[in-house]
C-alpha cells in the first residue's frame, strides 16, 4: 500500500473594470473590460519510501515537490458592434469585432508573456448563416512538478545507441525538472460558419449545420528527449547540467540521464462538424437528432528543433521515431491520437417524460503486433489495426410532481443504461508491452 501526502493550495485576487458603453458605433455601444489578477500557487507531494525508491510494479519513481510560486497579470477586452439587424446595409447583416490580450509576469521564474486575441463574427445577409472566425496566441507555463521537483524520476523509453548500433526498446531513464524552464508559446486559427436556413425553419422545426476548421502550433514544449541527450554525447557535443550518458565496462549504454527543456514543436489541424434537426409533434412530443464529429487531420510533432516533424494521426500516443531514420518503435499504452470521432443522438420529450439514445463512435489505429521486429521496424507483418469502436448509450427520465412549490418539486429520476449492446472494446496489444 502506498502512503502520499499530496496538497496544493491557490490564493488569488483579481481586479475588473467595465464600461459597456464606452463609445457608439452604428451597430451599437461598444464595451471596455481591464482587470488586473495576482496569483500564488503552492505544491507539496510527499511519497512514501515505496513510492520514492519505484519499488512499485508498473510504476517510476516519485519525486518530493515543496515548492510556491506567484504570479501576475493584466488583461484587457475591448467589444465593437460595427454593424447590426438595425442598421445593416448590404453583405453587413451584422458585424462585430472582438480585441483582447493578456499579459503575465511569472515572478519565482524570471519570465513573462503576452499574448493577443482577435474574434470576428459576421452574417452577411440574415440570422439564418454566421461566419465566425479568430485568431490568437497562447502560453502554458510549466507545471510545478516540471519546474521544481526534487530527484530524478526513473522509467524505460527505447533508445539507439549509435555507438554499440543496438536498438533497445526498455532502456533505463532518468528525467530531471528544471527551473530555469520558460512558458510554451502557441498559435491558433479558426474559421467556421454556422448555418440554419430560413426554409427549414418553423415555429415547430428547425435544421442546423455548422463546420469549423481549427490550426493550433505549439512551440517550446516542455519535453525530456534521452534519444537526443544520447545523440549529443556521441557527436560530443556539450550536454547540459544534469544530462548523461552512463555505459558499463562494456561500453553498453546502463542509464541515460534527461532535464526537461523547452525542446518540441507540434502542428495540429482538424475539422469540427456537428448538424441537427428539430421537430414537435401535436401528440408525440419534441423530437430531436443530430451529430457532432471530428476530424483529426494532422497532428505533427517535432522532438526538438532540429528534429523532422512525423505525423502521430492514426498512431499511438506514446510511439516514437528515430529522428535519423524515422523508423518507429512501440509504447506501451493504448491511447492514439484517433482521426475520426463522434456522437450522434436521437432524444424525444414529452410533458414530464424524456429519453435520449446516443451512439458514440471512436476511430481505429495502428498497433504493433508481437511480430514486430526491431531489425525490420517498417516491416508491414510487425503491424496490425485496432478497430473502430461504436457503442449505443440509452437514457430515460421522469420529472415528479412538476410546478410544485414544496422541498419534493421537480424530483427528477434517471435511468441510464451505458453501451446497451455489450460490444466489447479492440484489444491493443502493443508489442506484448501493453501490462492492462
């Protein structure tokens, strides 16, 4: 049994202003909000011995976190009707823009970031189609953990060693947090349109359809790479405080030592889609139906700098690729960065009675067979495909004693019954790595 103390504590004071009616515009008034926002964040993680030496199967070292840090920021939002349904002239229905940035002052780090953000919806000719878009920038301060974290926390990752030429999927590794780390940065885009049109639309129906294109790159990611802590000890390049290589008498690689660092890049783009339809009935009540899906269409990601981009959409989560060959080598988990996902639900209401069946629907993905061989790592035999998983969920309840004023108004009972079907979910088999 494992004993932790775990607490953290957050104290925080903020400070707003607003004018909705800072000045006009023909839409309308258009509104200011400034605020300023101070912050302190306290960690402590205290493992027991078990859980500090690794003595537990399946899982690495943990680590004494005792540390605080304060924080402090400045944020402004500034709201600008320019057209509206009152005064639209043509191709301006409406028109309104959205302008906001923040600013924060990581003070325990020595680091800051700013970032600004711009919205923009428009209907061109009605209510019945909006176009909406934005762009803006963001920012993740590292966590606690990977800033102050007291040790080293020791798992197994694959590693090839360019001096022995030996590929080793469960190599030992040791990974180091690191104060002098900084605040990710990100960029992201998204455009859309929402659309309900007019000859769909009645006082008892209604069809709505919508899609949005979304680009996020995320820059400096706070990552550990021991295949290149490994890589610079052979080309001799120097290594940073904490990083190693240790080799036995001989020369086998027996523990390689890695600090996180603001070291990775990731490119991810995809599509949103969702549509649904409405009706009411005279004696069967509200009906409605619809879909929500996903698209994943990239999702690159760069190990460091200097590293290429390999696309992980259809992959596993935790796959990685020699950044010499871009050969593949196995996890051990059974989580992927799926292309397609989605639900789709049909719900009926009627007085005090409503019932809901959603079908949920996850993509398929790429696993590594317990053929696969390391000398032949692309080798179509090592590999094989996780099915897609479609399961049924269904949903009843009933509202007692309605518009009732007494404690017991509006009870609510609710039955639901998850994957009715029983469908069994894909086995993942990882390489025989995959314990669960």
């Amino acid at each position: 049994d494992l004993h932790d103390l775990r607490e953290s504590e957050l104290y925080g004071l903020n400070f707003t202003v607003s004018n909705g009616q800072l000045f006009d515009l023909p839409g309308g008034s258009a509104g200011l909000a400034l605020g300023y926002e101070l912050r302190q964040e306290t960690m402590l993680q205290s493992p027991d011995v078990a859980g500090s030496t690794g003595d537990v199967i399946g899982s690495s070292t943990d680590n004494l976190t005792n540390a605080a840090r304060k924080i402090s920021a400045l944020f402004a939002e500034l709201n600008m009707p320019i057209f509206s349904s009152d005064n639209d002239v043509a191709g301006f229905h409406s028109l309104s823009l959205n302008l906001s940035a923040r600013y924060e002052e990581f003070w325990t780090q020595d680091d800051s970031a700013a970032v600004p953000k711009i919205a923009l919806k428009w209907q061109p000719f009605d209510d019945s189609f909006v176009i909406r878009g934005s762009w803006g920038q963001g920012y993740r301060q590292p966590s606690m953990y990977e800033l102050y974290a007291s040790g080293q926390t020791f798992s197994l990752t694959p590693i090839n060693d360019p001096v022995k030429g030996i590929n080793e999927p469960e190599q030992d590794v040791s990974t180091a947090s690191s104060p002098q780390l900084k605040a990710e940065d990100s960029d992201n885009f998204s455009v859309g349109f929402v659309w309900t049109p007019n000859f769909a639309s009645t006082d008892t129906s209604g069809l709505s359809f919508g899609m949005d294109y979304w680009s996020v790159k995320r820059n400096g990611n706070v990552t550990v790479d021991h295949q290149d802590v490994v890589d610079r000890a052979f080309k001799g390049e120097t290594l940073l405080p904490g990083e190693s290589v240790e080799r036995d008498a001989q020369g086998n690689i027996v523990l390689v030592n890695g600090v996180f660092r603001n070291l990775g890049n990731e490119n991810a783009e995809g599509i949103d889609i969702q549509a649904s339809y409405f009706w009411v009935t005279e004696n069967a009540g509200r009906w409605d139906i619809g879909l929500n899906a996903s698209y994943l269409q990239k999702y690159e990601i760069q190990q460091f700098p200097a590293a290429p981009f390999f696309d992980y959409v259809g992959e596993m989560t935790d796959i990685s690729f020699d950044n010499q060959t871009g050969d593949p080598s196995p996890g051990s988990g059974d989580g992927a960065y799926l292309p397609w996902r989605g639900v789709g639900f049909l719900r009926w209401g009627m007085g005090s009675m409503n019932a809901s069946l959603q079908a949920n629907y996850m993509d398929g993905f790429r696993d590594f067979k317990s053929e696969w061989d390391p000398g032949n790592p692309n080798d179509p035999a090592g590999f094989s495909q996780v099915d897609s998983l479609l399961t049924f969920d269904l949903s009843f309840s009933y509202n007692f004693f309605e518009n009732s004023e007494s404690w017991w108004g509006n009870t609510r009972i609710t039955l639901n019954l998850v994957n009715i079907l029983d469908t069994e979910p894909p086995s993942v088999v990882s390489w025989d790595n995959n314990s669960t």
